[in-house]
C-alpha cells in the first residue's frame, strides 16, 4: 500500500490550519461548503424524536457494556428502520485476511441481466452495528435504485484491532470483483458507500482500490463519515454537549472501547484517517451527506472540499437540522428518506455512466408560517406522528421476535391496524414534511425540488 502519511500543506483560498490539533475550515464559496452550517432548530420530526429517545436515564447509557451497546443499537435500527420487500435475500460466508466474512446480499428483482452493486458498511464508531442495522439502507436502496445490495460484517474493536475493520472492507470489495457474477452482481459497476465510522472505510477503500488500479468503483457515499481520527474539528465543540445520538458521553464510551484497538495503529496515516492522504486525484466520483447537529459534521465538508480540490466530484448534501445517526431512522425521519431516495438517484446515475454532479445541496425544514393556532396543530400534528412511528416501529419488532406461527396469528389479527398505521404515517409523514431543498453550489444556484424515487413504506 503506498504510504501518503504527510499532511497537505497547501491548499489556497480552501483551507488554513490554526494548528495540527484542530483543523480549521474557511467556509469559502469556492470550497462549496454549506452556507448554513447548522440550523437555528432541529428539525421538527428530530426534536419530537430526540424527546422520546431521551427518556432513557444518561445513566444507563454510561454504564452500558460493548455487549449491551451492541444489542441495544441492532434493536433500535430494526424498529426505527423500515424494511421493504426485496426478491431475495442471501446470507454469504467469504474468506477474509483472518477468518470468515459474513455478506448479505439483497438482490430487488429476478432477471437474467447482471446488476450493478452497491456495497454497504454501517456505522456505529467501530464498535457496534452488524448486518441488521445495515438492513434498512440496504433494503431501501434495492428498492429505490434496482441495484443488488450488499451488507458486509467487518470484524469490529476492542476484539479486533482497527485496521481488521478495513482489511475485511477490501476484502469484500475484491471478492465482489472475482465472484459477483454468481450473484447476479456486474463486477465492472460496483459502488461502496457507509455512515459514521463505515464512512471512514468507505473513503480508505476507496482510496486503496483506486491505488490498486481497480477501475469498477463507479461512486462513492459517505455519510457523516469519520475521516480523522487524530485531531478534531471546530464541530466538535459546537455539537458535543447537546442530547443527540452521538454526543460526550456516547463518544466518551465509543473512545474507551477503541483505545486498546489503536495503539498499533498510527492515527495520522490515510489508513486510519484518509483526509490526511496528499493524493486523491483520480478518486471515484462521491456523494457526501453531512447533519448540521453531528460533532463530527466537518469532517464530511472538509473531506469534500479537498476531493473537489482534486477535481474530483462531490454531490454534498447537507441537512443542517438533523443529527449523527439520522439515515437508520426513516420510520420517524423524514429526511432519512430524503437522503436515500438522492443517494439512490446519485447511484443509478453513477451506474449508467451519467455524468458526475458537482454541488451543494442544503435540505432543512422550513420554518412553519400561518397563524399561531395553525402552527400549534403542526407541532402536535409532528409529534402525534413521531410518536406513532416510534411505537409502530418496536410493535413490529415485538412481532417479528415472536415464535412463526404465534406471529402469523397475530399478523393476522392486528393486520388492520398494522396496515392503518402505516398509511397514516405514510401519508401524514408527507404532508407534514417541510422540508425544502436549495442548491448553494454549483453551476448555478437554483431551488431544488424535493427528490422522489420508489421507496416503499
């Protein structure tokens, strides 16, 4: 692997550094950073939510053990997550550079055509996630883009040492080159994409392929990634304090548990941090999402401005109301939903060889106008459904642990109320969205409707 460990030391009217320790971006127009870094508000499906998920004692998260974590994290995916209908689901054993690696494989529809496929690393800090919490953008995207799926099991920390993480991520990637055609999977149009910490392999792999000469990475997604891991960024601070999903002590705990997997690891090298590689000219095309309310917001913006200083282009979109977290939660997010219907558009554009956007877009909820009476019914309007889809989201995963033939009998007893529920969140989660979208960057500054693709709720 080629060594690129020196940092950038010029990057013009784009960046300056007030030290090593602390990165500094220059929210400059010609780095196409958001204008609006952080909205006044979260937006308002994300308050109601945050409100409900923090009735939970802080206490019981500090004494939380990897184990517990882990459980309660791959429960909260599946109830807030949706999980529409694929054709089929296969589970796949692969050899990895130290033992098996676990795949699952969605593939939308049956035809005798290879598909294009995009690979998916979850989040969770490196020590949490697994294949259930990939399910819901996994699913999703099927759906919405017809491409095959793939969730990949990377061996995570304190067992492993970080650098497990990302050899299991190449390894994968290298398989799905020699053997995705015995998965209906065409091997020349891969994508690979991942949130928080599987953005940080999204971007090393990316990176390392691309070093490789390998040519079929047609897109990169990284969403909220994690692409330094030796120094910190003015969001930190901005964001630590507030009662979100990643927040001082949800960090605290993450840092505790990966110190022991970093000490053979050198935390300024592009392998752990890749915005420290000097050289990313050539990069596949990417797609950045980024959350206003996220301590580690800036890493995304930064990570995009040093990719376009390299020509390389970046669709950057920025949701400056929502939070770390936020793309497992399209039950009760509406901008969860937006930000995969656009990575689905930006895949099948990337798989059809369509030329790759270069632009900022900001999407946030649009204050609520109207008289005071009007505004009061659209706040408990939010809440009412928030906390429908919070409740409908553990019934369907209290359904879905029940022995098979206790649930198909409640299935069928509570299938009206089920389908119901579902149709009202459905539809009164679309009325109620305000969300609004605005290109910042780009080759014009212009209103950007709403996106739209088949996604199924």
């Amino acid at each position: 692997m080629k060594n690129k460990n020196e940092q950038p030391q010029d990057f013009g009217q784009v960046f300056k550094h007030s030290s090593p320790d602390m990165p500094c971006i220059e929210r400059l127009e010609d780095a196409g950073a958001p204008k609006v870094l952080r909205a006044e508000h979260l937006d308002h499906d994300a308050q109601y939510f945050l409100r409900l998920n923090n009735l939970l004692p802080k206490s019981v998260m500090a004494k939380a053990s990897v184990k517990s974590m882990r459980k309660a994290w791959s429960l909260a995916t599946r109830a807030m997550g949706s999980r529409p209908k694929v054709e089929n689901v296969t589970n796949v054993e692969i050899d990895g550079p130290n033992g098996p690696i676990a795949l699952r494989i969605f593939t939308p529809e049956v035809t005798d055509q290879l598909l294009p496929a995009f690979a998916w690393c979850f989040g969770g800090g490196f020590i949490i996630g697994d294949l259930e919490s990939s399910e819901s953008v996994c699913r999703n995207v099927a759906v919405g883009s017809g491409c095959i799926t793939v969730a990949i099991n990377y061996r995570l920390a304190p067992e492993h040492n970080i650098t497990a993480s990302r050899e299991d991520v190449l390894a994968a990637m290298l398989w799905l080159g020699e053997h995705g055609k015995e998965y209906g999977i065409d091997s020349t149009r891969l994508a690979l994409g991942g949130d928080s910490a599987g953005g940080n392999l999204t971007a090393v792999v990316s990176q390392e392929l691309h070093q490789r000469g390998d040519t079929s990475l047609k897109l990169q997604v990284l969403v909220y990634p994690a692409t330094e891991l030796a120094a910190k960024f003015p969001s930190y601070g901005e964001n630590i304090s507030g009662d979100y999903l990643l927040n001082a002590e949800a960090i605290e705990l993450i840092e505790t548990h990966l110190m022991p997997s970093m000490v053979a690891a050198d935390p300024e090298s592009p392998w752990i941090s890749p915005r420290r590689c000097t050289d990313m000219s050539g990069l596949p095309p990417a797609m950045i999402i980024t959350a206003g309310y996220d301590p580690i917001r800036d890493h995304g913006i930064d990570y995009s401005a040093r990719l376009r200083q390299a020509d390389v282009a970046v669709d950057l979109v920025h949701y400056a109301g929502l939070f770390h977290g936020f793309i497992n939660l399209d039950n009760v997010i509406m901008g969860s939903r937006d930000a995969m219907a656009r990575m689905c558009l930006a895949l099948m554009n990337a798989f059809n060889n369509e030329p790759a956007q270069n632009r900022t877009t900001e999407v946030a909820d649009a204050p609520r106008g109207g008289n005071i009476a009007g505004a009061v019914v659209g706040e408990l309007a939010t809440l009412s459904l928030t906390t429908l889809g919070v409740a409908a989201g553990w019934q369907e995963l209290a359904l879905d642990s029940m022995p098979r033939k206790v649930h198909r009998l409640l299935r069928r007893i509570l299938a009206p109320s089920l389908i119901t529920s579902s149709a009202i969140r459905n539809a009164g989660g679309k009325a109620m969205s305000n969300l609004t979208a605005v290109q910042t960057y780009g080759d014009v500054d212009l209103e950007v409707e709403m996106t739209e693709v088949a996604l199924e709720y």
